[in-house]
C-alpha cells in the first residue's frame, strides 16, 4: 500500500514540475521503490549525522536531505530526471506534501469505513 502512494506521489510531482521528468510507468515504480528504500534506509543515518546543523536551522536542513535523497535516486534509477538541487528540493517537498495527503486520505477513508 505504501508503495502505491509514493507511486501515485512520485507521478503527481513529474506532472506538476516540469524539472522533474519519468520516462515510463516502469521507471516511476522503480524510482519510487528506490526512493522508499532510499528513505528507510539512508535518511535515518543522514539525519542523525547533521542533526547539529538541523536544530542550528530549526529543521530546515531536513528539506535539503530530503532533496538530496531525491536527487540521489533520480541519479540512480534510468529514465527517472531531475533537472538539478533545487529542483530536487522543491520536488522532494511537493513529493512529501503529495504524500502526506494521500495518506491522510486512506486514513480517514479507512477511520469511516469501520464505522
């Protein structure tokens, strides 16, 4: 389910950013199981590793990891683009927005289907 919404997020950001492109559907899944793992596996380490500079900038430095994990899988995954840094940051944050309210969504769809 988890990977369908950052499918579902990873398409939404190619078509409402023109600097971030997918090929084809099979990229944007690929670069979407990336990006999960990227961020289950790497982000944890990065964030602990800045954390200093993160509370420096009140949490601000997270939206430059968060770019840079994105920009890292665009780097790794063929037919997945990003056109530079701060495209990746401004993708990675509409990606996590995009996110965030799909997930909301199933929540409260689920919250009103037990009842």
């Amino acid at each position: 389910m988890r990977l369908t919404l950052v499918f579902v997020a990873l398409l939404a950001v190619s078509y409402l950013m023109r600097s971030v492109e997918v090929d084809n559907v099979t990229s944007a899944l690929v670069a979407a199981l990336v990006l999960g793992l990227v961020n289950t596996l790497v982000r944890p380490i990065l964030v602990l590793l800045t954390l200093p500079v993160t509370v420096l900038t009140l949490g601000l430095f997270i939206l430059v990891i968060n770019g840079l994990m994105f920009w890292a899988v665009a780097n790794l995954v063929r037919g997945f683009h990003v056109a530079g840094f701060w495209s990746a940051v401004g993708g990675a944050l509409l990606y996590s927005i995009i996110s965030w309210a799909l997930s909301a969504l199933l929540l409260k769809l689920k919250n009103n289907r037990q009842y």
